[in-house]
C-alpha cells in the first residue's frame, strides 16, 4: 500500500518571502548570508531584495514575467531569487555550464522578459536575446540607484508559478519544470524543520551550483527559521578554510563531492568540531561513502535526502539513526508526500518487489511548461512516475536501486548498476565508477565498468574481475573495464552514463 509521509500541518502553511520577512521583524542584526560579496544582516538582506524588487520593476517587469538569470555562486542570484519570490516575478535560473546552443535551446523556449547574467558569461547568451541581456556590472549600476524602503509583498497564490527549473536532459532535450509558490512554501518547511531539521543558531553551507534544484532547499529555507546560509563554489580546500572560518555546522553534500573529500588526506584527519549535520543525496550514494562518512564523523547527524526537480524536489529522507541499520534506504516520505512501487501495469507491488517509484503529494510540479505532452506522460491520477526503480520494506522504509533507463538487461536478467557500483567502491583504489550495459550479439547487453583509480595506482582489469566475482552472482559480474582519468557529469554531479554509453558505443573509451 502507499506509504505517507506526517499529515501536513496546515497551520504552518506560510509563503516563502513573507515568512523571510517574519524572521527580519524577529532578528534584524543577526547574520543571514555570508557571500564572496557580501556579508549581511537580516535587516540588510531585505534592503537589498526591497531595491532588487524596485529595480527590476523600473526595467519593466511585473508579476507573471520571466526573469532569466545566468549568474555564479554569490549573493546577486540569490537577491534576484527572493525578489522575483516578493514580486510575483517568474524565475529561471540558467545553468552556468551549458554551451551557446544548448542556453539558445532554453532561452526560446522560456522566452524570458529580461535575462541577467555575469559578465564573464554574457557570450553565452545568443543574439536573439541581445535586448533583453543586462550584464551584472550594468544591474549593479542600477541597483545601487534604487530605494531600500520597504515594498509590500506581492499577493501571489499558492497555484502561481514561481520557478521554471530546466531539466538536466541527461537524457536528451530538458523541459521546464514549473514549480508553485505553494511548492517552494512546502519544501521551505519540510527541508528547514521536518527533513533537516535546522535551528535558529546553525550555519548552512551548501556548496552545489546555486542553479541547481536543491539549492532551493538548501540555501533559502534557513532563512525561514532565522539561521545563517552560507555561498561558496565547491573545491576541497575552500571547504576545510570554510568550514573552520564560518563554524558551518550543517553540511550539504553529494557524493562525487564526498567522494573527491574523502580522497584528501587533509579532510580525511583534520576535526571539524562545529559539524553536527551532514547531508547526502541527488545520486545514489554508495554504502562504503556513507559508512566512511559516519566513521569520520561520529557525532555527527548524517542524513540521506532523495528527490527530483518534478518533486520541488524533497520526497524522502533517512534519518541518521537509520543510516547503519537502514544501508542503502533514503527513508520515509516527508510530511504531505505519498510513496507507492508500481509494476509496469501501474498495479503496486508488495514489499520487497523491485518497481517504479511514484509519488504524489504538496511537492508535485503544476507540469512540464508549455510542454502538456510531456506531462501528461509522467503524471497519471495524481500520480507522477519518477523513472527510478526501487522498493519498499516490510517498514515503508524506500530503497532506490536505479534509474529505470539504466537498467541492464542480460540475457532476459535485470542488472541495475548501482550494485555492482557498490561492489567496485569497495575496493581501496576505485575513486569513482559507473556501470553500464554495452552491445552483445547474443545476451542482448553486457555489463561494463567505467573506473576512476587513485593517482600511481596499479589497479588493472584482472584485479577488479578477481575482487567482484564472489561478491555478486556471475551475469552481474562486467566483463569490460575501461579506465579514465575522470567520469563526465552534469552540473548536479550525477554521472552522465547516456555519454559513456555513446562513447564505448563509438570504441573510443
């Protein structure tokens, strides 16, 4: 039967900007971001969005237009972020690393009233959108000319669009994933109090781009609760400086970054006395990175947390006091979100039993913008088929094996890769690796490797073969082994095996 998450306690229902602003009323001088460029106050944070909202009403946009931002980790994106949140103003972020054609692709689809961008990244955005292009120096400009006095939030609905958050498009052409200010409220309150549970006195630092989907849970929703929120980019040693400068006791996370973490000498011995969360989460993360990570950090909370963009994008989280007992599971549904495991008939499954994971619940996308095809082939009833596999034990605990799509088929045999990627992490010298099904005249697919060894290792394709198979039964075992020096990924970390595919298809692995 589908597993439910806590009834959602309506009373708390409060939207995004006006519950920000609560916390401004209650602690004015107390710290709320710590930026490369800025270090503000509560107080001072409000000025700042109240000349944002000011500014980008000056260049014309009102409520239900479309505000496009191409910016870096740093205070600017998020201060256009929680304006277009106070205004009514729809915001889509752009990723940071897409190529000219592919923001082109993006731009003509969103069809954005004005686009804001760094300097430094201006050339990416195509000429069609030329005029509506204002380069940060040039917005700054602007800015710095606007009042700070107060401006009365919007009277957005809970059903109005907020945010156009494209896909990955790991695999093919992304879509827009329209999210609700209804949706961002939900998320605030599940991420900040229900799944995290971050404190008025904590320091959060998250460091994945700002564009991505889980920066909306991580970095926004401490302000609701009057903690201090922390931007950074991502690099090993800005993590240990910053980490120790800021005191950041909660820490978010995924595992290519734990991965490449656990890998320094450094990280692995020094104390980080303050830590006392640490979260995991957008890919599936290997058992022996969440056993080493409760090792280093014994008295730290270490939590799994599993969504997707579709899903604002919480839909479930481990608990630490069942990371060792529950290895492998990303929990039970946050508060307002239902689980099921369906068969391919979309009949549910019984505990146990691999299936489809869908979900619904107050965290479901409106739909797929100015794409009614695309969505209504992944929401039925209610319902929205996510496209992983995974499964439910006797307790409602949700395992997620693999991505639907990734799934191997040998010989008539179910292979999903992330076991056997378990199997391969644990071995000392694999860094990094994903499985994936290659071409074979008479099973259909075979299973292959992609492996990432530490540097001056010796590891060869005989040793890994050695060390997998009395590990896992024999048609799991790969019988290819490509070594790289590094594994391609999107911007969210997940690994982009779509590629790989395309590349041992081509024999240029």
């Amino acid at each position: 039967m589908p597993i439910s998450g806590p009834a959602w306690p309506e009373e708390i229902f409060t939207l995004a900007w006006p519950q920000i602003l609560s916390i401004v009323e209650k602690h004015p001088q107390k710290e709320a971001v710590v930026a490369p460029s800025a270090r503000l106050t509560y107080e001072a944070m409000a000025k700042d969005v109240y000349r944002t909202q000011r500014t980008l009403k000056a260049a014309g946009l009102a409520a239900g237009d479309r505000l496009a931002v191409m910016l870096g980790n740093d205070w600017p994106y998020l201060a256009l972020y929680l304006a277009s949140l106070a205004s009514g103003i729809i915001f889509v972020p752009l990723n940071t690393k897409l190529a000219r054609p592919e923001v082109a692709e993006i731009l003509d689809h969103a069809e954005p009233q004005l686009v804001i961008s760094d300097d430094a990244l201006s050339a990416q955005i195509p000429e069609p959108f030329a005029e509506a292009l204002v380069v940060l120096s040039q917005w700054q400009r602007r800015w710095h000319n606007a009042s700070d006095s107060p401006v009365a939030p919007h009277p957005v609905q809970t059903d109005d669009v907020a945010l156009i958050l494209y896909t990955s498009g790991t695999t093919g052409r992304s879509k827009g994933v329209m999210l609700t200010h209804g949706n961002i409220a939900a998320q605030f309150y599940q991420s900040a109090s229900a799944l995290i549970g971050i404190r008025e006195p904590d320091r959060v630092v998250s460091l994945y781009p700002l564009f991505h989907s889980a920066q909306h849970v991580f970095l926004q929703p401490p302000l609701t609760v009057g903690a201090t929120t922390i931007i950074d980019d991502f690099s090993p040693r800005r993590v240990h400086d910053l980490i120790h400068r800021e005191r950041v006791s909660v820490f978010f996370g995924v595992p290519a970054m734990y991965h490449i973490l656990l890998q320094d000498p450094e990280f692995r011995s020094e104390s980080f006395p303050d830590i006392r969360i640490l979260t995991y989460g957008a890919s599936i993360t290997p058992v022996e990175t969440i056993q080493t990570l409760k090792r280093r950090f014994p008295d730290a909370g270490i939590k799994n947390l599993y969504g997707q963009t579709e899903n604002s994008p919480a839909v479930s989280g481990l608990d630490d006091r069942y990371a060792l007992t529950k290895l492998g599971s990303v929990g039970l549904p946050v508060p307002g979100m239902t689980l099921a495991i369906v068969d391919e008939h979309d009949q549910e499954v019984a505990p146990g039993v691999v299936g489809e994971v869908v979900t619904r619940g107050v965290n479901l996308m409106k739909g797929y913008y100015k794409n009614p095809e695309a969505t209504r082939q992944v929401l039925d009833n209610g319902w929205y088929h996510t496209g992983d596999l995974g499964y439910m034990d006797d307790e409602g605990f949700l395992y997620v094996i693999d991505r639907k799509k990734d799934m191997i088929i040998r010989g008539g045999q179910n292979v999903y890769p992330a076991e056997v990627e378990n199997v391969l992490y644990a071995h000392p010298d694999v860094v990094e690796c994903a499985v994936i099904g290659v071409p074979h005249k008479i099973y259909g697919e075979e299973v292959a490797a992609v492996v990432v060894k530490k540097p001056d290792s010796h590891l060869s394709s005989d040793d890994l073969a050695w060390f997998v198979k009395d590990r896992i039964a024999a048609y799991k075992v790969p019988v290819r082994y490509y070594f790289v020096d590094e594994l391609p990924h999107n911007a969210s970390g997940k690994i982009l095996k779509r590629e790989l595919r395309e590349l041992a298809h081509q024999g240029v692995l």
